[in-house]
C-alpha cells in the first residue's frame, strides 16, 4: 500500500492512499486547483481515482470535495449524518455517487473501517485502509484518544496522527478565549504531548510508521511537534529511524509529502 499526505494542517486536508487496483483520497479540504496540482506533483493521475472518503463535514476538510465529484466522476463515502450537514457545501453531486456508508465498507480491493473520533462535529470518524495484511489509519481532529481509537488503529502499519498544537503556543498565542477553550476541550484537536503519548500506546503492538499531521499553522512549528514527540520515544528507549522501533515523519501543511510504502 502507498500512503501520501497531500496537505495536512488547519488550513486544509487530503491524504493520497492506494492499493494494488485502488485509489482514494481521505478527504479534499483545500480548492479542486489545489488537490488536483499535488497529486499531479506526486505522478497520479485524478482520472485514476476510485473515490473521496469524508471525515467530517468542516471546510477543510470537504471544500474541494464537490468540484472533484464532478470533474472527475467520484463517489464520496460519508455517514448519513455527515452528508445532511455537508449537502449544500458540495453542490449538486450526481446520485450515484452519493455513497451512505456504515462502520466497514470495501472498494474494489480496498478494505475501510471507520471508527468514531471526539471532535465539535456531526459525526466526525478517522478511517482504516486495509489490503491483504497491511493497514494504514488516518486519526486526527479529536480532543482526546479513546480507547475506540486505539483499538481501531493498533495493529495498523502507518498512522497519520494529529498533532495540532503545543499548549503554551495555543495557551499564550492570539486565539480568542473561546477558541483555546475549544481547541483544548475533549472535541477540539489533540495537543504534541497528548500526540506522543497516543503514539506510545500503539507502538506496544510493534514496529509502525507514524506521521504527525493536522498541525496549526498559529500554535504550532513543525520542528517542536517533531522534537516533542521523538522525546517522548527516547524516554521509552525506543530507536527511531527505518526499520527500527518507529520511523516518525511530519506531514507538510502547505504541500505533499513523500511516499511511504506499507
């Protein structure tokens, strides 16, 4: 399996995975131009994709969503309740390419199970890929990881984790009151440390690629997120690097990054 992190931060989201016969986006939070532009940088080609899955119907999450439907004759997998509060985002999608989805689903070769996430939304859901014996999970935008999460996601072999924001930055940084109360609340966005920590309980089940993703571009810098966690894994003795404990990697905000294969 291929995992690639077109654009991962508050600003916008999309995550390139591929099977053998299978090609979908997670989500397309940024302009069609936009997603359309990184998949080309990376050598796919849009006309070869088999779908969009949809986390949660937040603008950076869905905004090219609609115009890639269309332009490209793609399903969107959602809930039922996340595509009655995502409906009139999109624009017109054609009917057969509405695809209410339960908690497991396949395409073509391509195994997905979703799984719930706390977050200020709908019914907001990380997903699990799966092809033969390899497993990738995309888990982000939650206030906390549950116990749901982690059993969804241990025995994967990739994991886009969020890492959304170091406390202090947040805490001291230009956000409105609210706004820190709410990206600090059990439905807001998963903090460095509490990203570390999560990725430490996993890592009990074996040997794992975790990517650091959905990092803010206010109350967060790419090298602190990166240098908090692997801390957090020297502490536990763990080596870092290919084929070692954990290879960590950080998802670019602003365009793709590399290819990792499962």
């Amino acid at each position: 399996m291929i995992f690639c992190s077109l654009y991962s931060g508050s600003s916008g989201n999309s995550i390139f995975v591929a099977s053998e016969e299978t090609k979908v986006l997670v989500d397309a939070g940024l302009t069609g131009k936009s997603i359309i532009s990184a998949l080309e940088n990376i050598g796919e080609d849009p006309n070869t994709l088999d779908g969009i899955l949809v986390t949660h119907e937040h603008s950076d999450h869905i905004k090219g969503v609609g115009i890639l439907s269309r332009k490209f004759n793609l399903p969107i997998y959602a809930d039922e309740k996340t595509w009655v509060a995502m409906e009139r985002s999109l624009g017109k999608i054609r009917e057969d390419n509405i695809k209410v989805v339960d908690k497991k689903f396949s395409i073509k070769d391509l195994d997905v199970e979703r799984f719930r996430v706390p977050h200020d939304a709908v019914s907001c859901h990380g997903y699990s890929l799966s092809h033969g014996q390899k497993k990738i999970s995309i888990a982000t935008d939650m206030g906390v990881f549950t116990e749901e999460i982690k059993r969804a996601i241990l025995d994967s072999d990739l994991i886009l984790l969020e890492s959304n924001h170091d406390v202090e930055m947040l805490k001291f940084g230009p956000y409105p009151y609210d706004l820190k109360r709410r990206v600090l609340s059990e439905l807001g966005h998963l903090s460095n440390t509490d990203a570390g920590l999560a990725a430490l309980e996993v890592l009990k089940a074996g040997k794992k690629k975790i990517v650091l993703g959905h990092l803010s571009g206010t109350n967060n810098i790419p090298e602190l997120a990166f240098k908090t966690v692997e801390n957090l894994f020297l502490g536990e003795n763990l080596s870092i690097g290919p084929d070692m404990d954990v290879e960590l990697k950080l998802a670019s905000r602003i365009r793709p990054s590399s290819y990792s294969e499962v």
